[in-house]
C-alpha cells in the first residue's frame, strides 16, 4: 500500500474552461441517425431544424447557414448594403459584427456602449450615425445583445425607420433572450419584432452547439427566399436538371449532420438557459457578499438575459490581469469579451476614434466560467478562487 496522498478528485483541480458545449447521447444518437440516413447535406433535418428556429424565436423564417459570421454576411447582402452604405454597430462585440459590412462593401461606425452593460443605447448609435465622415449613406444599424442581454431595439428599429437604415440584430449572445418593450410587454430576441433580420451563431460556446452554425431570422418572404439563394451560390433550381445562378452567391450551407445536432440541442434549449440562470444567480449571490461586493462590480443584470456570459469588474486593468493570470494557474480559464473592434490593426489603419465607454468596460471586464454542465462545486472552486485572490492582493 502506498502512504501517498490520494491525488485530488479530478473536479478539484481539472481545467474549467469559460464556456463548453453541452452534448449529451441523444444528440450523438441523432447525428449517428443523420449519418445513416441517405442525406448527409441538402435534406430534411435542415428543414427541421429551421422549423425548431422558427418555434424557439417567433420569427417567421429561419435559414439555417454555416456560420453566425455567414448569416451576417448574407443579411448584409440580402438587404443589398454595398459600397455606397455604411453600417453602424457598437465597438463591444465579435469582430464579425464589423466585417460583415466591409465584406459587403460598406463601411463602419462604431458607436459606444454603456460602460456597466456594455450595450449601445440609441443615443450612442444616433451619435455615431451623426458624427459619421464620409460620402456613404447609413444603410443598417447591427445592435448586438452582448453577454445575453438584449439592447433596446425598440428605440433602436425607431431610430433606423427615421434615418431610412435596415436593422440586424446581432443575436448571437441572446437565443432565448427576451426584452421588455415601451407597452409593458416583452418581445424575443431574434424574433425581429424590432428588427429586418437577426443572426444566431451555433459554436460550442453559444446557447445551441451544432459544431459551428448560423442562422439568419426574418419576418420578410422575399428576403428568407433571396437568403437561400444566397448561401447556395446564387442558384435556383429550375424544372428537372435545370438551374441557374440569379446573382453571385456563396456556400454558406450546413450539413445534415450540423442540423441533426442543432434540431436535438434545441429541444433542451430552455433547460440550458435554466441552467445558465441558475449559475448566474448563485455567483450573483457570492459577489454580493465581502469580500467581493467591495472589490467587484458586476455588469447590469438584465432580468430577461439568457446569460451567455457572466461578466465582472476588477477596479483597475492590473487588477483585472492579475485575476485572470490567478485563475488561469489555477486551471480556471477566464475570459475578456472584448477588446474594442476598432483597435484591432485592421480597423486601426482606418483610423476610428477611441470611445471611453468601451474603453472603460474593456479595461477591467472578465468573464466567468458558465454553461450548462458546470457543477456546483466547480462553480464553487471559481468563487473561492476568487476569494483568495482578493485576499492575497489585499495583504
Ligand atoms: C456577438 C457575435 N457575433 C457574431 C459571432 C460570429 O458567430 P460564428 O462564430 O458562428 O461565426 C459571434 C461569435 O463568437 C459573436 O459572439
């Protein structure tokens, strides 16, 4: 017999990482059935998926793509944004948000976000549209809900119907999100109540995990039709072996496989978000509590988030790096959603203009480790980490 210690028990000290999928044996089982089955692209699990996505967001069609950075592309294409546009979209988010105008053709603004939230008011984006310098007409606005909570869409869809701009509604934070609107009832995020089209991304880290995957929601036939075309060369099938391409399309389609795995995730759509709830309230209830509630502030807690994300405050940007360096050599991986677009290098040779709210938000967020299959006791371990460290730097 060995005196050794026993090693920990693997939750004790295995890696956390800030978001995973969650797949169980139904879903292998349906992607094992879609492999089986005589159509491994092009067949009726898209269909069926797309009817899922239609049910989960009110939304009147759904064209399910490869990626969320394909639907946003196609919705810029679809709503025929090109050189002569630009597009107005807040600096806190994926760079995809941005380069779906610049793959158009269009070009960008970014407006600033609420240094608490990190969402766009309308008054950020009408400032934005205002102080935009250049020969380009505004052609769209792209609220993006960040972390799960969704931005006010409601003044925002106003805003663009006053300037004559489309609106899309970058949901790939907010599946299943909802917002209140100004009657006291509540709208879905991706429903396109207040929005021409949305987007939805289905990367493992998202709500819904079909390996990767997009979609695009609308309530507009024309523009659902003109989006199949598109993510399918520009071609529409014509009587027996006949097609033709209308207009320069792309492949932007999903495979069965994808779709097998979308549809299946979808059905345990709202116990995740239960989930995902349920973990934001129990960090919520630590971080309220010393020695947290003195030396971390929490992003707004919107009651109608589907909580992609749970983000905190350190006091300074040293504060947060040493956090994220703690966590991380305690296999706790953190994450900072986001740098501001504009200061990538590819945005910055453009040269746009700093903003203090997202240079604020962006100098001391971090994002906690949350999905769906993150036990209580490894939610446990991040919060004592925490702990300690606030403990350690307060020595
Ligand atoms: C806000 C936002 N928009 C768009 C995307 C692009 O989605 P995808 O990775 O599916 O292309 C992402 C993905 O990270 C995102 O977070």
């Amino acid at each position: 017999m060995s005196d050794e210690a026993p090693s920990p028990s693997p939750k004790l000290d295995s890696v956390i990482p800030y978001a995973r999928q969650c797949i169980d044996e139904t879903d292998i089982q349906a992607v094992v059935s879609a492999l089986r089955s005589d159509y491994v692209t092009q067949g009726p699990r898209i269909v069926a998926f797309e009817d899922g996505l239609r049910e989960a967001t009110g939304a009147r069609y759904a064209v399910a793509v490869s990626s969320g950075t394909a639907a946003l592309h196609l919705s810029c294409l679809g709503l025929d944004l090109r050189e002569s546009h630009f597009g107005v979209l807040p600096a806190i988010t994926f760079a995809s948000t941005a380069n779906c105008l610049r793959h158009s053709g269009s070009d960008v603004a970014f407006c600033d976000v609420d240094p608490r939230s990190g969402l766009a008011t309308v008054d950020a984006f009408r400032t934005a549209i205002e102080s935009f310098v250049g020969p380009q007409e505004l052609g769209a606005l792209l609220p993006v809900s960040f972390s799960g909570a969704v931005p006010d869409l409601e003044a925002i869809a106003r805003l663009a119907a006053e300037k004559g701009a489309y609106v899309i509604e970058d949901a790939a934070h907010s599946m299943a999100a909802t917002y209140r609107t100004s009657d006291g009832s509540t709208s879905r995020s991706a429903s396109c109540s207040h929005s021409d089209a949305a987007i939805l991304s289905f990367h493992p880290v998202k709500h819904v995990c079909a390996g990767e995957g997009g979609a695009v929601l609308t309530n507009d036939e024309t523009l659902a039709r003109r989006l199949r075309r598109l993510r399918s060369h520009g071609i529409e099938k014509g009587e027996a072996w006949t097609y033709n391409q209308i207009e320069l399309g792309y492949h932007y389609r999903l495979t069965e496989l994808q779709a097998a795995l979308g549809a299946s995730q979808l059905e345990k759509l709202d116990g995740f978000v239960d989930r995902r709830r349920v973990l934001a309230a129990r960090y919520a209830a630590a971080f309220e509590q010393e020695p947290f509630r003195s030396r971390i502030r929490m992003s707004n807690r919107d009651e109608g988030s589907s909580w992609h994300l749970f983000v905190i405050h350190f006091a300074d940007e040293g504060e947060r790096r040493a956090a994220y360096d703690f966590l991380h050599a305690r296999n706790i991986r953190a994450q900072v959603h986001y740098m501001p677009v504009y200061r990538h290098d590819y945005y910055r040779k453009v040269g746009h203009a700093s903003l203090p709210g997202a240079e604020a938000f962006y100098r001391t967020c971090l994002s906690l480790p949350l999905y769906p299959k993150l036990e209580d006791e490894q939610q446990d371990r991040v919060i004592a980490a925490l702990e300690a460290f606030l403990e350690r730097r307060e020595q």
